[in-house]
C-alpha cells in the first residue's frame, strides 16, 4: 500500500468546516465572525510518550485528546486538525485500530482531520488541533490573582500509578492497573468544562506534565505565588476508592508523588475569585465534571504545600521535564 493509498483507505473524510478536503497543499479555515483561531500541536513518540504494545485504539485516542486538552484549557471549541505520521511499516490492522480510535473522539467534539502527513520512519504522531474562541475571553495563564482559589478538574495520579506499575517499581491489584492504564492511555479532554468557565476562571492551563510544575506556569505567567492543601490532592487519586486501597500498601508520599507530580493528567488546574464559587459550581454541574478547590492564589512569590494540619511540607516533587537531567 502507498502513502496516498494508506491516506485515502484510513484517513480521508468528508468535511464541512474547511473549504478543501484531505489532500490539498493546505487546509483553509475560516473562523465564524466574532472568533479567534485557537492553534495547539502536540507529538507522541514511542517509547517517550507511550509503550510499544498499547492498544492502536488508545493511541488514537490519546493522540487527539492530548491536543483537545490544550483547547480545554483556554475554553476554545474544536473545529479541526492535522495529523503527520511516521510509521515504520504500513501494518493495516494497526492502522484500522488507531484510525478508528483518533477518529471516534473526533467525531464525538466535532473536530474534523483536514490534512497532514504521512512518512516511513520510527513511529511519532504530531498533530495540530484548531479551536476557536470568542474574542477577548480566552482562559490564559496570566489572569491569577492573590485571593483566588485554585482549583483541579476530575482525579489526579491514576495514569503515573499505572505507570510506576508497568515499569515494574510497585505492584498494583489487576483492576486499579487496569483503571490506571486506561487513564493513562486514553484520557479525557475536559473541553464542556474549559469552555463553560469562560468568564468564570481568572487562569487555566491543562495538567500534562505534573500539577506542581504546570501551576508553576500561572504562577510565573500572572507573578503570584500559591499555597496548596496536599491534603486534599491526595485523595484525588481514583485508586484511594479501590476496594484494595493502594494507598494504604504505599503510603503517602508515593501518592503525594502521584497526584502533585505524575503528569499524564490532562485535567484542568484553574483559578477563579472566591466570589465566583458558585458559578464555578455551575460550570462543572453543566459540563458534568468534578472540580475541586485545593488551594489558593497568594502575593508571595513561591509554590508551598501545607498538611491538613497546615504545616509545611518540606519536601519537593519535581514533575516530567522532557530534557532535565539526573
């Protein structure tokens, strides 16, 4: 099978929002009146982002929700995407899988493939998501204010869970694996939510890398500081309901790892006045996702955890950097 024939088995579609199909130089779009063009890319590469032997659906999936996500987090609506593939060899029951898995989640936000590319090499997936915005009401990183309250969307820490298991550092019950494989390999974009606190959260950002290190990003970006009840995120980790309470094997500063550091999230950390707490409610009543307040925006430059005795937590948890060292 050639490049324009696998194109045209697993990848072509009708379109309605873009001028042209699949298969032009370019995909022309035109935002409705009014609105402002959201772009984010994001790439997932074998071995770095995702193991050899996860299900193709999930990988598609993952592929788009990654993107989604981003949209999330600054209340954009998907409209379309790209998608540029690297595969070392044309396998067509992969292909079938991961097809059917990008393009179900597509389907499911109105989110249309327009164009891309395909190549022969190690296998990456990088796609480019476009959303739009009404203008002016873009959640951005640098709208925090000293007073605000600091919120997290859905649970924290399955996914790094999961992963600390697969790569054989703890052993987990078979049905908490399989919950946090699932988050881990298929997460769910929080883009009813994202778009429901426009005009409602101060800042916003999606947690893919860890919560402390992406909260770090509002913090930098609207130069305030934060306090942060390791309390409360501790229980946000799914697994603490298994009937066989990992977190009671473990103890608490795996799942403080987990849930303050983990990555492979894609909630949404935010931030809103605490006179808006009942409208927050109702963003989240309306999307039907669970928020959760766990700390608060201060003056003070810094980043601090407190106990839920509120003492200090003295300890650090550096979350994912892609090029850190040691």
């Amino acid at each position: 099978m050639g490049e324009f024939d696998l194109i045209a088995r697993y990848f072509t579609r009708p379109v309605h929002r873009a001028a042209l199909g699949v298969g032009d130089d370019c995909a022309l779009l035109a935002p409705a009146p009014g609105m402002q063009l959201a772009v984010s890319s994001d790439m997932l590469v074998e071995g770095r982002h995702f193991f050899a032997d996860v299900a193709p659906e999930r990988l598609g999936h993952k592929a788009l929700a990654v993107n989604l996500s981003d949209l999330a987090a600054c209340g954009a609506r998907p409209l379309a995407f790209t998608l540029a593939l690297a595969l070392p060899r044309v396998d067509e029951a992969w292909l079938a899988g991961f097809s059917s898995g990008l393009l179900a989640l597509a389907d499911a936000q109105g989110c249309e493939l327009v164009g891309g590319d395909t190549t022969q090499g190690p296998l990456n997936i990088c796609i480019t998501v476009f959303g739009e915005v009404p203008a002016g009401q873009a959640l951005l990183r640098s709208g925090a204010r000293p007073g605000d309250d600091i919120y997290v969307s859905g649970t924290l820490g399955d996914a790094r869970l999961a992963l600390e298991a697969l790569q054989g550092h703890i052993t987990l019950p078979p049905e908490v694996l399989a919950a946090g494989r699932l988050r881990l390999e298929q997460p769910t974009p929080r883009v009813a939510l994202g778009q429901a606190l426009r005009g409602v959260a101060s800042s916003a950002l999606d947690v893919s890398d860890g919560l402390l290190g992406d909260l770090s990003h509002i913090l930098k970006a609207s130069g305030v500081g934060a306090c942060l009840d390791t309390h409360i995120t501790s229980n946000l980790i799914a697994a603490s309901d298994s009937p066989s309470r990992p977190i009671c094997q473990f103890g608490p500063e795996l799942i403080r790892q987990c849930t303050l550091a983990g990555g492979d999230d894609y909630e949404l950390a935010f931030t809103a006045p605490q006179a808006r707490r009942a409208a927050v409610a109702s963003a989240a009543l309306a999307s039907d996702t669970p928020v959760t307040r766990i700390g608060r925006i201060e003056a003070a430059p810094g980043l601090r955890l407190v106990d839920a005795q509120g003492q200090p937590v003295a300890r650090r948890y550096a979350s994912f950097d892609h090029f850190a060292t040691g």
